[in-house]
C-alpha cells in the first residue's frame, strides 16, 4: 500500500488541501462556505482512495470525483475573487495554484492506478 507511487501523489493531495482549507482566501480573511468544505471533502476522498488499494476501479473513480470537485473549488476561488471581491485576475494569491497543483496529482495517481491494472492485466495473460 505505501510503497506505491501513487499512495505518495495521493497523500500530497492530502496535504496541499488542508494547507488550501488553512489559509485565507478573501481579502477579510473569511471564507465563504463552500471553500474549506471542498477542501476537507477531497482530502477526504484522497485518504479514502489509498485505503482502496486492493480495488483499483473505486480508486480511480475516487480521483475522478476529487478532480472535479478541486475545479469546483476553483470556479467557486474565481467567481468569488473576481467578481464579489472584484480583485484584478493579475492579483491572484498563493492559495489560487495549490488546487492545480492538486489536480496534477490526482491525474498522476490515476496514471499509477492505470498503471498497476494493466500490470495485473497482463500477469492474468501470463497464466
């Protein structure tokens, strides 16, 4: 379970997302409601997906699910900072490249979970 690569990409999405949930998306330092939910729920989703490790299907449809669910966060972070904070798309702050950061991740765990189903795949032929 821990030595695969994809549990390390899985558990930096983890960590960028409560460091995404931790700090302060708005120039008054109050998040709106959908904001740190998003983050818990995907860092959730992420942790749930390592515990999935014998059932490679749940697992990728586990990244799926937080990858649409971090550019929901990201729709919400823009629609918020441009347009009900009305900020310059030139102004944008730290916590606005963690999601993306985040999204690389869970396409590179997808690519190892893919991964490691074609190497099952092809160690069934074998037999």
């Amino acid at each position: 379970m821990w030595q695969r690569k994809q549990t390390i990409y899985l558990i930096l999405v983890i960590f960028l997302m409560v460091l995404t949930g931790f700090i302060p998306t708005t120039a008054d330092g109050i998040d709106h409601f959908p904001m740190p939910t998003l983050c818990g729920i995907v860092a959730a989703l992420a942790f749930v997906a390592i515990l999935q490790f014998k059932n490679r299907k749940r697992q990728q449809q586990l990244c799926n699910t937080s990858i649409i669910l971090t550019l929901c966060w990201i729709g919400f972070f823009c629609y918020n900072h441009l347009y009900v904070e009305g900020q310059e798309a030139s102004a944008l702050p730290f916590v606005a490249v963690l999601p993306v950061v985040t999204i690389v991740c869970l396409f590179l765990a997808k690519a190892g979970i893919r991964h490691d189903e074609d190497l099952i795949r092809s160690m069934d032929r074998i037999r």
